[in-house]
C-alpha cells in the first residue's frame, strides 16, 4: 500500500463521527485507489499532464483529509493554536497552499517558459484581494500570521476550490513536453510538491499538538534483530567516482542541481537507521549527562531545551514510552528513532564511536543497495520511515542557480542540516532518493532520525 493509502486508510478509520469533509476524503479514497503512476516519484518528475492533475487532486482530498481532523480537534471555529517557531496558524497554512498554486499557475504570466520564468514579473490579481498580503510566505513574518485577519474555514475552502479548477482548467490544455524544465509542466510539479510538503508538515504539526490522526508510525525496516551501530549490518561501498544530484531531464529542485562527479573514498554505512532500542541505551548509559558526547553547540541546546530524553519519551515503569498524536504508547524497540534533533543524532554516534554520514555518502548508498536498484531485505539499504539526519550543512552545489521560486534554497543555505530519505508521513511520489531536505539541527518535531557510519 502507498504512503498515501496508510494515511487515507488513517483518516477514514478517524471518521467514526463522520463528518462531511471527511467523508469526502473517504469517497475520494475509493474513488482513487493507487495509481502508480501519481504515486512513482520518477514518473511525477516528466510532469506529465494528465499525471500532474491526478496528482493535484489526490495532494488536495489528502490536505483536507488531514485539516478536518484539525477541526474536529480544534472546533472549525477555533483553528488557533498557541504560537510556535515550529508550527503555522493551520488557516493561514490552508490560504498559502491556495496562494501558492494560484501565483505559480494562474497569475503567472511567463508560465510557459518554466524554471526560465522571471519570477518578479507583475502578477495579475487574486481571486482573493487579501491574498497578497495574508499568504506570500516571503513577505508576511512568521509571528504576524497568527495576527491577521485571514479567511475563515469555509471561505478559505472556496479559495482553495476555485484556485485548483483554475489550475486544472489549465493543466487539461498543457501539451506534454519533453523539457518539462523548461514548460509550464514544471510550475505544475511545483504547485504539487510544495502542497505535498505542506501535507507532511500538517502531519508533524498535528502531533507537535496532540491532534489525532492515529496515523501508523515508523516501521522496523530491513532489520532482523541485528544491531546496526555494533556494525553487524553495515553495507561497504567501494571508492570510487560517483553521479550524483539532477540533471535538466525531468522537474527538479535547484538545490540538487547541476548534476555532479563525486570521488568517495571506500567507507561503509548502516543498511538501517538506529534504532529506538539503540538509543534507549544511550539514554540508559548517562549520555544526555556527558558534554563530551555533544558537540559545544549540542551542549548548549542540550541544557536549555531538552529533558534528558527525546523531546515525545517518557518513563512508564521499566519502559519508554512515547507520545504519539496524543497518546502514549510502549516504544517499539526495532523501529528507527524519530524525533530526535541532529544535535541528539551526533551525540549518540560520538557515544557509540560512530559518525554521521555525508549526505552524498548516504545518496550513494541509497542508489547502490536501495530499493530503486532492486535491493530488498537484508544487506539492503532500507530508507523511507523517518528523515535522516546528515553531518552536513546545506549548501548549494558547485553551478547553483536559482529557480524561479528563490526562497525555497537560497535563503537557507548555511543555517540548517541536511537530511535525507524521507518519513512514513511523505507522499510516495516525493520519496526520491537525490531529494535534500535541510532543517535547523534543533528541530525535533519533524518525523527525523538517522543512520551512522564506522569512524
Ligand atoms: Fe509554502
């Protein structure tokens, strides 16, 4: 089953009190069963037309599958939540996905010219006249969102219906392309994607505020029992000069391009993330006590803003627990650790005598053992139940150019970590294996663990 069945399979299970927009996710669940070619994240990159359309509208019954669940939470008429760096107000999020689709594919007028389009070009105006100043993420500061006098629930649902028909109207007329970089297939890819990241996002936001969702959590994957930081199953990737990043055949992020030639020295890596076993004995051992498993800057987070313990754990007895969606339930000791900041991540490999790997260490990896290359079960690299933490910053490529929408990258590089893979929250169409993902190394609300290395 896709990621994206688990989680309608979720939702529709939620829906015991079935009210209509859940229903509605449930109808289209049933309506839509897999389609591989929406859910095959090299298939979604040619944009295909027809492909893109499906695909819109699966993202969207998931977007609002998940923010009934919300309102059932928070009473339609309260979708405030307390202020947090972490989160968005969920209304405003809702309005954004809508804002974004219609600036990107309506209001665009060099459309047809791809990533060549200039992106301050005037925009013809919005369906909405606030939408401007409510939902352009670049412009309106993170702590003025829960300040704004934003649509209420069901005017921001007409918003976000009448901004996807524009779209679809205009999908339904999109020749295919065999240079979807450059056509307006690509904005299509964009419009998607970025409410594919907003779908993951309202998923770790929901648990952060112990909404349920009872979503299923992350899986033991590729493991028998073995112990992976002791190196019992570790893969070794031989030297030598490697592919990796996108190339201009197919949609891709700017931050993965242009392609490059990579000498690795021979190393090796583990074939499945740490476990929540692995860790506990990191916690058993005193390692949150010891500053000289953190590094300085782990240290300081470390005294200021953690238990001494992942951020959702608790002692039960003789057991660890963890907080999931709002309730707490026995950790399953063979599932990777999630949840964990990079600073938790580098501690527990200094501990351990182990390193965290490079991000191209772990992209070959990935494309050596992994499922793409027909890999399965052990001595396989097993990724996709959690976001994994890497030892480098994010940075742009060798060539990076930006993309026409400049604030997905650039404003980032050299304040956040990288992480690879993706979580058993991601849409299968976004699970691509030269994706990079970066936040900052605090952040333990995303679905994030990590796998580790021989010094
Ligand atoms: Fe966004």
């Amino acid at each position: 089953m896709s990621i994206e069945g688990r989680l309608f399979g979720v939702l529709a299970r939620a829906d015991a009190a079935a009210d209509a927009v859940v229903k509605t996710v449930a109808e289209a669940a049933t309506e839509n069963p897999a389609d591989p070619a929406v859910d095959n994240p090299c298939t979604i990159r040619m944009a295909d037309p027809a492909v893109i359309g499906r695909a819109l509208r699966a993202s969207r019954a998931h977007t609002l599958g998940v923010f009934a669940c919300y309102e059932r939470a928070l009473g339609p008429a309260a979708m405030a939540v307390p202020y947090s760096t972490e989160i968005n107000p969920p209304l405003w999020e809702l309005g954004h996905i809508a804002w974004f689709q219609e600036y990107w594919i309506s209001r665009n007028p060099q459309i047809r010219l791809g990533i060549g389009a200039d992106s301050d070009a005037p925009r013809a105006p919005s369906l909405r006249p606030d939408a401007d100043r409510h939902y352009d993420s670049s412009r309106v500061e993170h702590t003025a969102r829960w300040r704004l006098p934003v649509a209420d629930g069901a005017a921001t649902r007409d918003y976000l219906d009448r901004t996807l028909d524009q779209t679809l109207q205009i999908v339904d007329d999109w020749p295919a392309s065999t240079n979807p970089l450059r056509s307006l297939a690509y904005f299509g890819w964009l419009a998607l994607v970025h409410e594919d990241m907003h779908g993951e996002a309202a998923i770790y936001m929901a648990n952060s505020l112990s909404i349920a969702l009872e979503a299923s959590r992350p899986r033991a994957i590729g493991t028998d029992g073995s112990r992976p930081h002791a190196g019992s199953n570790c893969l070794e990737i031989p030297a030598g000069v490697r592919e990796t990043g996108s190339g201009d055949a197919a949609c891709a992020f700017d931050n993965e391009m242009p392609p490059q030639r990579t000498p690795l020295d021979t190393y090796a890596i583990d074939a499945v993330p740490v476990s929540n076993a692995a860790f506990a004995e990191f916690i058993e051992a005193g390692g949150y006590d010891q500053p000289r498993h953190w590094t300085p800057a782990g240290w300081v987070w470390r005294e200021r803003c953690s238990p001494g313990w992942p951020r959702y754990w608790r002692r039960s007895g003789q057991r660890w627990e963890q907080r999931w969606f709002g309730a707490w339930e026995a950790i399953v000791g063979e599932a990777p650790v999630s949840n964990v900041s990079a600073h938790e991540a580098d501690a527990w490999c200094r501990w351990a005598g182990r390193r965290l790997p490079r991000e191209l260490e772990w992209e070959c990896a990935a494309l050596a053992y992994g499922p793409q290359a027909g890999m399965r079960g052990r001595g396989a690299f097993a990724w996709g139940e959690v976001w994994e933490w890497t030892a480098d910053a994010f940075e742009p490529y060798p060539g990076f150019i930006p993309h026409p929408y400049r604030d997905y990258s650039l404003p980032w590089f050299g304040s956040r970590r990288c992480l690879r893979g993706a979580s058993f929250a991601t849409q299968a169409r976004m699970r691509y294996l030269r994706y990079r993902n970066f936040f900052p190394a605090e952040r333990n609300d995303i679905f994030a663990g990590f796998r580790s290395c021989p010094r």
